[in-house]
C-alpha cells in the first residue's frame, strides 16, 4: 500500500471514530474496530480486554528479544460537540474533544506499515488504553498485565497540541506534565435556626475560614521553586435559607510536579482543615486522592523520541526543552512501568483542547505515524 492510500485510509478511520465517541471503559465499539482492522494487518497476536477494554497487539519480526511498547488512546469526553463538521459525533453530549480519535488513527496506521514493511527486529507491542480523560484506564491496563506478564523495555505516547504548528514536536527530560490530586473536606458543625447562631457550631462560617487558609498551604509550604497549585473549586452547606448549616463541603484540586509536594499538601490540608475546625467548635474530615501522578519522561528516551523526531520533522521543527505542562495525562503511569517518553505534536491553529469546537488536524496524522515507525526501526534497529 503507497503511504498516500495508507494516510487516506487513516482519515477515514479517524472521522468513522470521531462519529462514534465512547466514555471512558465503554470504548466496546471502538475497540471492536481496531481490533478487526489489527488483524485485517495480518497482526494475529492481538489481546482484548487488557483493562476491561483496553488492547495489546503484538508484532514480532527477527530474532532479537528487544521490545518496544506504543500507546494510544481511544476514549472521548462528555463535551456536547459544536463544530457542525459533516463527520461530527452522532452521539449527545459525547465527543472526542482531545484528539485521541488520531491518536488511535495514528497508531493503526503504524502497525499497518510495520506489519507490511517490516524493517525492525524484536517485537513491537501496539497498546490501545481506554479511559485516559479520568485517569483510569493505564491502571486498569497494569492490573490486568500490562509491564508484568506483558513487557517492554521502553514506551512511548504522543498527543496532538492546539496552538502548536502542524509538523512541530515538542517534549522534555523529566518533568513534562503535571500530576493532579483531588480533596474533599466535609466540616460538620451543629445547625440550628438562623436568628439563634448562639446555640450553634456553624459550618458555613468555619468552611470559609478553611477556604482562607487553604490559600497558604502553597505560599508557606511548597518550595517557590517547585511548581504547585491548589484551587477550591466547589462549597455547599446544608441549602436552607432560614438555617445555620450543620455541615459544609469543599472540593478542591490540586496540581504538581512531584510525590514530595503532593505529600506536603496533603499534609498541610489536613492539619489546616482538622485545626480550624477545632478553633471554631466544628469537626472535619479529609479525604485526599491521587487521580493521575506527575509525568516524568526518562532522558535516555526523550533522546530517542528527539533522534526519530528530527528524521521525520525535520531539526528546525523539534524541541527538545519544551516547557512543563500543568495539564495531566494517564500516559504518566506507563511511565513507572519500563523507561519511556512523552511528547507533543503540532494541531495547528484549532479551538483548545476539551472545547466543543475543538476538532483532530487531520494534517497530523502522517507525522505521527511516520513518527511511531521512525522509532521503532530505530530501537530495535536489525543487526547489519
Ligand atoms: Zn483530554
Ligand atoms: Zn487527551
């Protein structure tokens, strides 16, 4: 098949899955499709339901037991789409508002040259992970094998960047993206009617007082060098108008680049939630749950990404020092499993990412692809 067959194909893959969104852990259309097009390849070795739907295909060609694992991912977001494209979602308030409808694209399209074309020696693993937008599927995938009884030695992912020009490709050494962390503290107080605040312990009040003080734990706990951010997002009372609340509740997020910090805010919210309720008479509950860990791209392999990259984007178009990013991505737990590294290509001058205008750069498509096929034959390059 001529790249240009093989790049047509890939669009039209791309546009079928764009009108067939699924959630997180309810891709069983979407993994039904690469499925069928995996071994329409020729790729017989092809596990299902690797994280309830999640996929491993995998390409052996040669002697050698080198291994290499790329991944995308298949889930959309519960965004109602507005882009009024003629291949728009079909489905109501369910789009693929983050791209990774090329993603998956991008993949297929390099296990269908590697199958054709070969030109590698070990095994290529092709991982398809559900559930990336609320930072289940990666775990889900590792609790049913995968880096266990599956195993690679190095893994790579990819995602698509509004604002970056088509055929730019940006990553970094290190910290590249960061963890988010998610809290709930449910301060309990004693209510009663609102002219008689004497005979009560008010939540609302001691809520606020919380939420003041929440806005130190970064300022005198977190080192200025380290990047953090907590926000309160969400406070609720008991929502009668005449009554002084028994309880109230607050939510909050909290973003950052290491377990060190994670811990130290942690800490801090707890001893400032549980501390101020005791000044105020009140009680108060802290849970803390870490959604997705920060994403930390291993040197080695940034310079392996950067060496494919400069092949297939040209030196001019690859950044290899790119700026953290305080978004989070589920690929960050891949990354505990073998060495590996992340990076971002160019979508060019489209809506933002999780916007309702938001569409996939189908001019993207041949970079990433070619990209993913690049590196392979790279890594696992055939002895001469
Ligand atoms: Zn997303
Ligand atoms: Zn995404």
């Amino acid at each position: 098949m001529t790249e240009t067959t093989l790049i047509e194909q890939m669009r039209n893959w791309r546009h079928l899955l764009h009108q067939n969104p699924e959630f997180g852990h309810q891709e069983t259309q979407t993994a039904a499709f690469i499925v069928d097009k995996l071994r329409s390849f020729g790729i017989s070795n092809v596990k299902t339901g690797i994280g309830k739907t999640g996929i491993v295909a995998s390409l052996r060609i040669g002697s050698s037991d080198r291994t290499i694992a790329l991944r995308a991912d298949m889930d959309c977001l519960p965004i109602h789409e507005t882009t009024n494209l003629p291949y728009s979602s079909k489905k109501a308030n369910l789009m693929h508002a983050c791209g990774h409808d090329g993603h998956t694209a991008m993949l297929l399209g390099a296990a269908a040259r590697l199958t054709s074309e070969g030109g590698f020696d070990g095994t290529v693993h092709f991982v398809f992970q559900p559930a990336e937008e609320w930072g289940q599927g990666m775990q889900s995938m590792i609790a049913d094998g995968l880096g266990s009884t599956i195993k690679f030695d190095e893994i790579y992912g990819l995602h698509n960047m509004p604002g970056l020009p088509i055929g730019q490709f940006e990553t970094r050494a290190g910290a590249f993206m960061g963890a988010e962390d998610g809290f709930v503290i449910t301060v309990y107080g004693t209510g009663g009617h609102a002219s008689r605040p004497h005979e009560c312990n008010d939540a609302i009040v001691c809520a606020c007082s919380v939420v003041n003080e929440l806005q130190t734990v970064v300022s005198r706990n977190v080192d200025p060098a380290d990047l953090a951010v907590v926000s309160v997002t969400s406070i609720a009372g008991d929502n009668v108008k005449n009554a002084i609340s028994s309880t109230a509740r607050i939510e909050g997020d909290c973003r950052h680049f290491s377990d060190e910090v994670s811990q130290k805010i942690e800490s801090a919210i707890k001893r400032i939630a549980i501390g101020i309720a005791a000044a105020h008479g009140c009680t108060a509950d802290v849970t803390y749950d870490r959604v997705f860990v920060p994403l930390i791209n291993d040197a080695d392999s940034v310079d392996h990404c950067v060496t494919a990259a400069n092949t297939i984007f040209g030196p001019d178009n690859v950044n290899a020092n790119g700026a953290p990013m305080g978004a989070s991505e589920d690929f960050a737990r891949a990354l505990t499993l073998a060495p590996g590294a992340f990076a971002i290509i160019g979508n060019g001058d489209s809506a933002p990412l999780h916007n309702s205008g938001y569409d996939f750069n189908d001019d993207a498509l041949a970079y990433g692809m070619d990209w993913f096929v690049e590196l392979v034959r790279q890594r696992l390059k055939p002895k001469t």
